[in-house]
C-alpha cells in the first residue's frame, strides 16, 4: 500500500456541482494537510489537522469544507466552486506537526468548468 | 514573513552533476528539505538535513548547508533522465516554507 492514498486522481466539475476528494494515510501520522498547487505558484497550504483538530485554515474561501474523521482520513468538500480554483489538490501527512518531513499523495488534479 | 527561494530552471547533460541551490530567510529552522516532483505526481521527499549538520550524503545525492549564508543545495551526481523533475526545497520551523521548484531539464 502506498503512503498517502488519494482519489479520485482527476476531477471535472462545473461552478454549480457538490464533489469531495478523499485522502487516506496508512504511515501512522497524527498531522493531516491540504495543498494548492497552482500553475506558476508556490504550494499554497490550506487546512491542517492534527489529531483530527483544525490547526490551520489559512484564509481559505468557505466553498471548500474540509473534514477530518480520524488521524487516517481527510476529505475536502467542494461545492460552488470557480473556475480559478481548478488546480491539483495535494494532501499530506506527517507524523509529529512541527519536528517530521510530509509526505504526500500523488494529487487530484481539479477542473471546474 | 520567512521566504524560500530558488531559482526556476536548471539544464545539465546526462552524466554530468547537477546543483540546485535554494536560499531562505528563517533564522531558526530546523530541518531543511528537498523534494522532487514528476509530471502528475505529487512531492515525493527525497532528503532532509537537520540544521546543526553542515553536509548528508545519500548515494546520488549530497546535500550542503551553509548556516550562516543560509544557503542549501543538492548535489545530484551522474544525473540521468529520470532524473528530470521538478526540485523543491523547503524549510521548517513552526511551519514549513516550499520554495517555487526548480525545474531540472536533462540534456543528451
């Protein structure tokens, strides 16, 4: 089993759709991320859970809803989105929040038409 | 607020060695990393260097770290076409700071 697990691997939605992208870990870490990775733009990070408690949302538009049910699983809500929020979405994991390396999943690459 | 940089692209010709140098601002990181990033994939951590350690090798790789200049680069020796991806280093200390990624092109 690889690391970090993420699916769908692409998704196309319109501006008017409910979707979610699903991130699993199977390393035994605590801390859980979502990443923004933009065309041209630094990773942008956009929530961070650790031991399923939101420690982090850097300003990120309420459209996206993230979720964290257990230390394992992290989802990340999508609805009403805009076109200039098609990018690919990375989660991460790490084992201790501050003082481990992330590992990542291999992304969902997101088109909102 | 802390900044990593580096610099966008990088060829080299398959063989030779390449050097992807990164520069940061945070005074008081911890580890410093790199990482590498194929085409439809996502960041996959290739090495790290704890901020007291001057050099770490790991087989290819040699990564320097210069405290006082605060200035960190990888060292990939024999480079080869898998090798082609895009290199991003990044720094931590209550938070981790990517830089933009260096894309490295491979030359025959």
């Amino acid at each position: 089993e690889t690391g970090v697990t993420q699916t769908p691997r692409h998704l196309v939605m319109g501006m008017t759709n409910k979707k979610s992208l699903k991130c699993e870990q199977h390393l035994g870490h605590n801390a859980m991320y979502w990443y923004k990775q933009s065309a041209k733009k630094p990773l942008e990070l956009m929530f961070v859970y650790n031991f399923k408690e939101q420690t982090e949302n850097n300003s990120v538009p309420s459209r996206f809803s993230p979720e964290c049910p257990n230390s394992s699983h992290l989802f990340l809500h999508l609805h009403t989105l805009q076109p200039e929020d098609s990018a690919l979405y990375l989660c991460a994991s790490s084992g201790d929040r501050l003082k481990s390396p992330l590992h990542f999943g291999n992304g969902t690459r997101l088109t909102v038409t | 607020g802390e900044d990593v940089e580096q610099s966008l692209f990088l060829s080299v010709r398959e063989g030779d060695s390449s050097v992807i140098n990164c520069t940061y601002t945070d005074s008081s990181s911890t580890y410093l990393y790199w990482y590498k990033q194929e085409p439809g994939a996502g960041l996959q951590l290739l090495t790290y260097i704890f901020s007291n350690m001057d050099m770490k090798q790991d087989q290819r790789l040699t990564v320097l770290l210069n405290k006082k200049d605060k200035h960190l680069s990888l060292r990939i020796a024999d480079t080869q076409t898998g090798d082609s991806a895009i290199y991003f280093c990044a720094d931590s200390d209550d938070k981790i700071i990517f830089g933009k990624g260096t894309r490295l092109h491979i030359l025959p």
